[in-house]
C-alpha cells in the first residue's frame, strides 16, 4: 500500500516536473530533463542472469560462446559478479565442462569448452528434496548409483548397475528409474551399454563428498530406518552461509 | 582496592565473555566442517588448540568447562576428517567396489538419500513459453475437435448385459478343457496300451496322429506328458520315434532329464 502512494507520489511529481519543465521552455528557467545513463554493468548482468536461469533447449544453462555473443568478452568477469551476486539466495555459478553434453568438440576454441549452470550454492534437506518431487527411495538409488560407477572407475554394466538400484529401489522400479537417471542427465549410456556419469552428475554431485562420505558412513539397519528419516530431517544442515567460491 | 578488585572481575568477565565467544565460533566452524561446508585443512588445528590452551586457566563454571570440552571434541572430528579426507584423496577417487557394494547393500535408503543431500547442489532452471512452443500450442487448440465430436469417435454403441453361459458353451470356445488333464491323461495312457496290444512298442507318428492337424498337436503334447511323467518311453532309432508304455507309471529319479524336440512336419494332419 504504502508502495502504491510512494509511486501516485512520485508520478504527482514527475507531473509537476514535467509541467515545470514546459513552463521553463518558455521561462527558460529550468535546464531540460536529461536521460538517465544506461547502467551498462547491470544491465549485462540481468541478461546473463536471464541467460543462465532460463531454459532454452534440452540441456540448462549456456555455452561459453552464447554468453560471449550474449554478454560480451568480458563475460567471465560478469559472471564473477553475479556469482556475488547470488550468494545471498545460496545459489552459484558453476562451470563445467561441456565435454559429455555432446556439444563440444576439440577443434572449438580453448574457452567454449566450458558450459555455465546456476545450482543451488549449499544443499537441501530431506524435506526440502521430497517437496521438490524427489522421493527418498530415488535419491537412494542415485546415491547408489553414482558411488557404484565412480567406484568402478567411470563405467559400468548397465545390468550390474541395476542389481545395485534394485536393492535400494525394488525391482520393478529399477528400469523406470535407470531411464529416469539416463534422461535427465545424471548418467550416460554408450553403445555397448555401458554406463557411465552424466553431465548433471558433474554439474551437481560433489563426487569427492559422496565418495568420502559413503566410505565414512557405518551401515544402519532397514529396521532403524523410521527413527533415521525423523532424527536426519531434525539434524541435516541448512544451506551454508558461505562456501568457497568456485 | 575495593575498586581495583572490582575493575579486576569486570576485567576478568570481558575476558571471559570474549573467550566464551571465540570457543563457540570454533565450535560453529568445526560443525560447519562436519557438515561438508568446509574443507577440512581450512581449519588450522593448532591455532585452534592454542586458543583453548589460552583460555584453560580462566574457566570457573561447569558451563565453560563443558564448552570448553565441546569445543575440543569438535576439533577431534575435524582432524578425523582430515586423515579421511587425506585417505580419500591419496585413493583418488579410489573406493575398493567389492567394499563399497557391501557397504551400500548395508545402508538405509534415507541415510543413502542423507549422503547424496550433503553432497549435491541441484541446478536452477525455469521452464518456460517460447514463442514457437506457443505457436504450436494455440495450433493444436485450433485444430482440435470439441469435446462432443471426439466423444462421437468412441461411442461404443449399444452395451448388450452381461449373459450366463454354459460349460459346453466355453468348452465348445475352447476356454476350458472337458475333462480334468490328470483323467485325460490316464485315458491317453490306456488307448496307448490297447493300441501297442501285445508289442512292446509302436510308432509315434501312428499313435499321434489325429483326425486333423489341430488334433495331432494335441495328442502329440498329451505323447509327451506321458513321457514326461513316466506313464510311457519314447525311443529314437535313426528317423525312426518309437513310443512303449509302461504296465506302471514309474519315474527313473537318477536319470538326468532331456528336452527331446519333436517337429511335427508340415505333411502330417
């Protein structure tokens, strides 16, 4: 409300300005309005926002080479800003290497190799991932799935994956959850059926964490699954504050 | 010195305000690192254990005691993390997979989902309405037929009641056999002896075959339970099948079982 007398206010003076400003044409007693300054900075810095946030083919984000033609060479520099920027909403901006989205090949100069992604700067807790549609059974199978490849060294047999995602995911929800992981990206099948890791995964999972973190963990019993799921919601941290930038 | 002793506690309680502080933003810092926020090595232990060593001497209470313990079991963790943090990174990447499939056929879904939660930073991205997908929209909302039109399409027309029906009738619509299979069998059994007579055996394709092709594949699979479960044998000389009924039915459970094909040839009705 107080918005919408703060805006009649200032339109009752641009009015009154603006009157003021014929009576001086004649008058010649107040210099012409001038146009603010285009804030050039700002403005790069919404278009790359823009760029970054909205989804424009199959794959988010935006090459290297899109945000040079979008934004100007010194792209990298206003990425650094809105990086800044988002710290404040926990996001960041992250570069990854476009090498596995299948659009990037060597003869492309050194820097287009790289595609820029916004993701969350911290992480979710189990109740923030469940109401954005994740079910803990899927984040489950992921886990399972991502640490067995990383495990095998990159690759691994589609078949032995699913033994894997089936002990954590039912049988029967194995092959729509393994398509689910290929679609959107967090794992990738060759030809000869191998599975490796996708461009989401690279884009999204600190592998090293995950990695560590499964080696540290001490196997808890299925029984004492229903006192785990209320005691993790309770102890699982918020996103940090800060966070090395990256 | 009434004075002097009362600027000295105030001096002391600053102090010790201001150590109390330092120990919980320590303790703060050593659960953020737990918490995956932080590398480890951000934190430098002994700086960390000089700070306490500093303050030791100033405690007084139960409360900062026990601060002060916090504080240094938080530290104790954190070095834990630093010696699996080394582990892991001289292993780049390395986790022994017959270890880790133990491992995660031991864990629980939630704490799987628990791992992956601290160690993932899901991108942020809107979908939204392009021009052309909008184009294509309004296209296929144009073109669409109403709601009473495509409903013709699937009239399915007058819907008779449903009706009893009876045995002979799905008999007859070959959805249920006429006889019990065990009863069929023992019939089977029997037209097979009184056929065979007096020999020891007969020639399958005289026995099998029927009024009509429909009917040899019938009594060709009746043949063949009857092998199967020991009411008869079936012997192969050359081309030629020979089929000898047993007086009793009677299965060899030593012997290996063998699939043994049987095409029935185009020529045979």
């Amino acid at each position: 409300m107080e918005e919408v007398q703060t805006e009649r206010e200032s339109e009752q003076e641009t009015s009154d300005e603006s009157a003021q400003s014929d009576q001086g044409v004649n008058q010649q007693i107040v210099s012409p309005p001038t146009q603010p300054e285009p804030s050039y900075p700002s403005e790069r810095l919404k278009r790359a926002a823009h760029m970054l946030f909205f989804k424009r083919g199959r794959v988010p984000g935006a090459k290297a080479w899109e945000l040079k033609a979008g934004i100007g060479k010194s792209y990298e520099k206003v990425l650094d800003q809105l990086d800044e920027e988002l710290k404040e909403l926990d996001l960041q901006v992250k570069k990854v290497e476009a090498e596995g989205i299948g659009e990037y090949s060597p003869e492309d100069d050194e820097a287009d190799k790289f595609r820029y992604f916004v993701r969350l700067r911290g992480t979710l807790t189990p109740k923030e991932a469940r109401m954005s549609g994740w079910r803990i059974d899927n984040l489950a199978a992921l886990a399972a799935a991502l640490s067995l490849v990383v495990s095998k060294q990159g690759k691994v047999e589609r078949k032995e994956l699913e033994i894997m995602i089936a002990e954590k995911a039912g049988r029967w929800r194995t092959l729509t959850l393994t398509d689910t992981f290929l679609r959107t990206g967090y794992l990738e099948e060759d030809e000869t059926g191998m599975i490796s890791l996708g461009w989401r995964t690279k884009a999204e999972v600190e592998l090293p964490s995950l990695m560590m973190l499964v080696a540290e963990a001490k196997p808890q019993d299925d029984d004492a699954e229903v006192s785990a799921t209320s005691s993790m919601e309770e102890s699982a941290p918020r996103p940090p504050e800060e966070q090395p930038t990256e | 010195m009434a004075n002097i002793l009362q600027t000295g506690s105030k001096h002391a309680g600053r102090k010790r305000g201001g150590a109390r502080r330092e120990l919980k933003e320590l303790i703060e810092t050593c659960v953020a690192i737990e918490n995956r926020r932080f590398n480890p090595f951000l934190l430098d232990i002994s700086e960390a254990l000089r700070i306490l060593r500093l303050h030791a001497e100033e405690w007084t209470e139960l409360g900062d005691h026990l601060l002060d313990m916090k504080a240094l079991a938080s530290l104790a963790k954190v070095v834990g993390l630093q010696s699996a943090n080394l582990r892991f990174q001289s292993s780049t990447l390395y986790v022994d997979p017959s270890m880790l499939q133990e491992k995660l056929r031991g864990m629980s879904r939630d704490q799987l989902a628990g791992l992956l939660l601290l160690s993932w930073h899901p991108i942020v991205e809107f979908e939204q309405l392009t021009v052309p997908t909008a184009r294509e929209a309004l296209d296929y909302w144009t073109k669409m037929l109403p709601f009473f039109e495509r409903w013709k399409r699937f009239q399915p027309g007058p819907i008779s009641l449903p009706v009893t029906t009876e045995a002979e009738e799905l008999h007859r619509l070959g959805m249920i056999a006429d006889k019990a299979f065990g009863k069929k069998l023992d019939e089977f059994w029997i037209e097979l002896k009184q056929m065979a007579g007096t020999k020891t055996k007969i020639d399958y394709w005289a026995f099998v075959k029927g009024q009509n092709r429909s009917e040899t594949v019938s009594r060709a699979q009746l043949a063949s339970f009857l092998v199967t479960y020991g009411y008869a044998t079936l012997e192969s000389e050359g081309r030629e099948l020979t089929l000898a009924p047993k007086v009793q039915q009677s299965i060899r459970k030593e012997a290996t079982p063998v699939s043994f094909p049987i095409a029935i040839p185009r020529e045979v009705k």
